[in-house]
C-alpha cells in the first residue's frame, strides 16, 4: 500500500472524545480514495493528519513504508511530498493562471518551470489560459486550476478537501468523472473528501464512510451499496427501509418473510439460527421494490419525488409499514393512489432487530443474537427511513 493508516487517533486538546479513533486504512498507489460522512464525522481532520497538518494521538500513518505521523513525531507537511487542492481553491487573486500553477515550481529553471506549466493546463482542459486571472473564469475552471496547481510539482499524493463544494449541484458530478479522468491521466494519488455520495462514487476507486471519527467500512461504491457492512453504512448510503422479517430454513433453502412477501432464491442470506428466533430486519431498497399493478400487495403513494426519468415513491402498507421504490416517470400516480408492488431482492442484507437506533452503527451484518447485542433495547422501532 502506498499510504497506509493504522489505528490512527486524532484528538484535539481539551475536547473530552477523539475526531478519529482507530482508523485502519490503506490505499494502492495510483488509486482514488474518498471519505464520506456526515458533518463533523472526522473526515476532514483524518485528510489534515495525513497532509502533516494535525499531530496524531495514536496510531500510525505511512507513505511508501515511511512513517510520517506517529505519537510524538510529526514529518512537516513540506517534506511529504503531499499536494492539496482546498474547499475554496485559494488561488492568487493578483497572479495570471500561469503565475497561480507555477508556483511551487520555483526550483526548476525557467524553461522547465513554463514547459510544466503548459503541460498540467493542457491536462486539465485550459490549455492557452495562462495569462487569464482567476475572475475571469468559471467556478469550473477556477477548480481545475487549483487541480493543475496542486499536480505541477508532481506530488506522490494529491488531498482535495470538498473540491466541488462551491460549484452547481448540476456541475459537480460531471466535473467529478472529468477530475477523475484527469487524475488517471496523471498517475495521481489522491485521497478526497466529500459529503455527496454522487460525487464519491463517480471518482472513487475506493470509498470510506465514516460517522463519529470512525471508519465503518473502506471498500468499493457496489460493496457500499450491495453488502453495507455496518447498519450505518446501510442507513447512509442510497434509498430504502429497514423492515422486520423472519428467516426459516425449508429444504435447504432459506426462506424471508417480510410483509411485501416472500422472498426465495436469495443470496448471501444468513442463516436462521443467527437471528433469536430468525427474526430481523432486512434492508429494502428502493430498487428492490418493483411496481406492478397485477401484485397481490398494494401501498399507498404518501409521498413522491420527481427525478427525471423516474420517481422517488414513499409507500405505506396496509399494515402501516414504510417502503420506498424507483418507479418510471410515466407512471405518475396520485398521492394517496395505491398501487401494486412486489419485491424482486438478489441478495438480502440483515440486521439485528434488537438494535437500539442510537447504536446501530455498531452492530455488524450478520448479527449476533439478540441476547448476546449488548446494544439491545426492547423499545426499538425497526422500521426506519434511509
């Protein structure tokens, strides 16, 4: 691995918990890492560790096998050979674009200095732009100048703090995949940060989602989504439900009953015996539930969100149960309409459903048994909104 965090606390003087506590992550080099979470989960303060920024209070951190930050030594953030692209891109009002990306490159001479200069614009689309001053140009452009700024001394690891932040919810995804081009382009290491899931799955080789200082699962944008590791990551990432359901073994075959029906032929499902009594939740996304008017259960559309090609339906059951589904455009029904569903699940993910709400991070998939959670609380309510 080219950076390597193990155990890595971080905790700021006179605050009583850690930012980040325990943190164990390792990114190849080439790749694009990005951590995602909500507000004050530590994301932030874990990228200023490993730029040199914020000494460690346990742990490790290693560049290429070196330790750079450990207990009692931290390597200054000039000598890592780290560059940073910022939320608010800080770029020289009073410098050119040229004048802006050249400017870590004072130890080259000149000519190497103006041939690097034309290289990383032209990498990044702005090509011809050098002598523009940074309010003559776009959000867009402003960010890609910070980009090529922070890649012109060719750093071994590239950190961009909410690079998107500032620019058009409708230029941040597309600007997303283009940085990521850009970044492939270069053979760039980067570690980013963000709180757009959007934004981390289309640059993301590898995605960390993180809540109260920790890492609850460090892996691809289809693990997150498919096989959450963490009811946090589950209640995090994407569209659905936890709804109760019961597991039963019958021929070999494990079956689930939830009350949108039964669902067979499922994979990655636990056994039984892993739940007390084979009682559950299972996560439902809204994906998972198809419209179909012929379906034997019916929900009512209490709430809809228009996307485009397709709707966000909140449904409710007869029996008072929450669901969501994704379901074409040109079905457009009413609200208060009750419509037909039906599941179709390839893999199930479980969770323990004596899980208190304020602990359910904490619970693993599969789950213990309900005696053994030391989370339990019998108030519980399963059914809860991602």
């Amino acid at each position: 691995m080219f950076l390597e965090l193990s155990q890595l606390d971080v905790q700021y003087p006179g605050n009583p918990s850690p930012a980040v506590r325990g943190v164990n992550l390792g990114l190849r080099a080439g790749d694009i890492g990005v951590l995602i979470g909500p507000s004050g989960c530590g994301k932030t303060t874990l990228l200023r560790a490993v730029a040199g920024l914020e000494p460690v209070t346990g742990g490790k951190i290693l560049l290429s096998n070196r330790v750079v930050s450990e207990v009692g030594h931290t390597e200054p953030a000039e000598s890592r050979r780290i560059g940073m692209v910022f939320q608010d891109y800080a770029l020289f009002p009073h410098m050119d674009v040229g004048r802006n990306v050249g400017f870590g490159l004072a130890h080259l001479p000149k000519k190497e200095q103006h041939q690097r200069v034309q290289d990383v614009l032209a990498l990044v689309g702005l090509g011809g732009a050098e002598n523009r001053y940074p309010h003559e140009l776009s959000g867009g452009q402003q960010q890609r100048v910070a980009l090529a700024r922070a890649l012109a001394p060719k750093p071994d690891l590239l950190l961009l703090d909410e690079p998107f932040s500032n620019l058009d919810i409708d230029l941040r995804e597309r600007l997303a995949q283009e940085v990521r081009s850009i970044l492939k382009a270069a053979n760039a290491t980067a570690l980013l940060v963000t709180h757009d899931q959007l934004e981390a799955f289309a640059i993301g080789d590898v995605i960390g989602v993180m809540n109260e200082g920790q890492l609850h699962q460090w892996d691809d944008a289809y693990s997150l989504y498919h096989r959450p590791a963490t009811r946090f990551v589950a209640d995090f990432i994407g569209h659905g439900v936890f709804t109760p359901a019961t597991l039963r073994e019958v021929n070999g075959h494990i079956l689930v009953s939830t009350a949108v029906g039964e669902l067979t032929d499922v994979a990655e499902c636990p056994l039984p015996c892993a739940f007390e009594g084979g009682e559950c939740d299972v996560l439902l996304r809204a994906d998972d539930i198809v419209h179909d008017d012929h379906a034997p259960v019916k929900a009512e559309i209490i709430r809809k969100a228009f996307r485009g090609s397709e709707f966000l339906y909140t449904l409710r059951l007869a029996s008072g149960e929450l669901l969501m589904a994704h379901v074409p455009s040109h079905h457009d029904h009413k609200l208060g309409e009750w419509i037909g569903i039906r599941a179709e699940v390839d893999h199930v993910v479980t969770f323990n459903r004596a899980c208190s709400l304020n602990q359910r991070a904490l619970c693993q998939m599969p789950c213990a048994k309900a005696e053994a959670c030391e989370h339990a609380d019998p108030k519980y309510q399963p059914v809860k909104f991602i």
